[in-house]
C-alpha cells in the first residue's frame, strides 16, 4: 500500500506523507545466508538481487531515482516506477506495473497489463509484452525479437500490426491524463482500451485479475479512539476500548 507516496496526492485522510527511502540487496552467500523466496511489499527505494536468490516477489512497491536490477528469478506485481526495471533470468515477470522502462533480457519472461512510459530496451527472443501501454512516440529497441499482444502505442505506431495491437491513439482519449502520479494511468472513460486486452481484459496497470490499486487505497488499518482508564489499584479490573477501522483488499 506504500509508505508515503502520493498518499496526499490521493486525498488519503489520516495518513503519514513522509517517504522513508530504503536500498534492499538480495543475497545468497555462506556468509549473510540466502534470501530466496522473500517477499517485499509496500517500500519505497532501490531493489536488487544476485544471480542465485530465486522465487523473490515485489509487490506494491515504488522506485524513484534509482533503477531495480534483478539478477535472479523475480514476480513483480503492482508496483510503480518513475525509472527503469531491469530482470536478467528466466520465468521473470512483471505484472500491473507502471515503469519508465521495462526490460526483458532473458527467453521466457513477461510483462503483462503494464504501463511503459518511456522506450523498451533489452527485450530478449521468446519475451512477450501483453495488455501493455506504450506512452512513447521514439519508437523502441530491443536485442532480438519479443512478442506483442494486444498492446496499446499512444502517440507512436512501432507495434507490429495484428495480434490485437493498436498503434497511433492519443493519450487524452486513452487515459485519465490528469490527478495524482498513479492515477494518470487510469483509463478514461470510453477508452479504446477497456476491454482491448486479452480475454476482454482491459489494457494498462488497472486491468486483469489483480489490477493495480492507487498508492493508500484501500487505506491501512488505523485507530481512531483510544480510551483508558489513568490509573488502576489492586485487583480493580482495568477497562480499554479501542475503535479502529480496516480497509481489506
């Protein structure tokens, strides 16, 4: 759900603003021990991991400022990123995501319902990018030959034709264009991009089965009473009510 960012930008009452940044380096060594199979979710800072550390999982996470480097095998889901994201093993993937650029230098990795706001580069054969949105006009380069699949180039026409690809739109009919960071990427209403994906899916971060959520929504649990009594003697019970409110996924 993030730890500070855009939450104002949201409208998200109650909520603390300030962004604490934290540097993560996934590791497997004799030395500091092998963390494979963790799972990060809702930070704020630089990711990366080594060759060996498999079955990582990012979720909900923000980049600014420092590009992510996964060396070893990595889900990435719902997260955003005003810089590049960069995965280097095979059975990677990256899903209901916004990057400035999404690079795929392995065979057998993914990007599916992402936004890409910048260029592509280092896509690997045998990659695939589906349900996508491309906001650039520069066109892209890649290594060798991904796949296309019903994906959407707003303001440019490098998609190969077919295969429910759709070149040439203007950002204004296709997304909301306007509002907080993440929410830009909303799809306007009428957008040739509801229901173009795959499946009937909608194209970009806010379609599929696990769409991304804007960052605070729904908001984190908080207290919003506290009462206790100030002091208690002897064997005297001691009463504490307490109200809160949840906000489930």
């Amino acid at each position: 759900m993030g730890v500070g960012y855009f939450h104002a930008a949201n409208a998200i009452p109650g909520l603390n603003t300030h962004v604490s940044f934290i540097h993560l380096r996934f590791k497997n060594d004799s030395t500091n021990g092998n963390s494979s199979g963790s799972t990060v979710t809702g930070t704020y800072g630089y990711l990366e991991s080594e060759d060996d550390v498999t079955g990582l999982v990012i979720d909900k996470c923000f980049n600014n400022g420092h590009n992510w480097t996964f060396n070893g095998p990595v889900t990435v889901t719902r997260s955003f990123g005003t810089t590049d994201i960069s995965m280097h093993a095979a059975t990677s993937s990256i899903s209901n995501s916004v990057f400035r650029d999404i690079r795929l230098y392995a065979g057998n990795s993914s990007a599916t319902n992402c936004v890409v706001t910048g260029g592509i580069s280092g896509a690997a054969s045998n990659t695939s990018f589906t349900n996508t949105i491309f906001l650039t006009t520069v066109g892209a380069s890649w290594d060798a030959d991904p796949s296309f699949t019903f994906c959407l180039n707003i303001g440019g026409s490098f998609l190969p034709a077919g295969n429910g690809n759709i070149n040439g739109e203007l950002v204004g009919t296709v997304l909301m264009a306007s509002g907080s960071s993440d929410g830009y990427y909303q799809l306007k209403e009428g957008s040739p991009a509801i229901g173009a994906g795959f499946g009937g899916a909608d194209i970009g971060a806010f379609g599929g089965s696990d769409p991304y959520m804007l960052s605070g929504l729904p908001g984190i649990p908080r207290m919003t009473r506290f009462n206790a009594p100030g002091t208690a003697t002897g064997l005297t019970a001691v009463t504490i009510e307490v109200e809160a409110e949840a906000f489930p996924e």
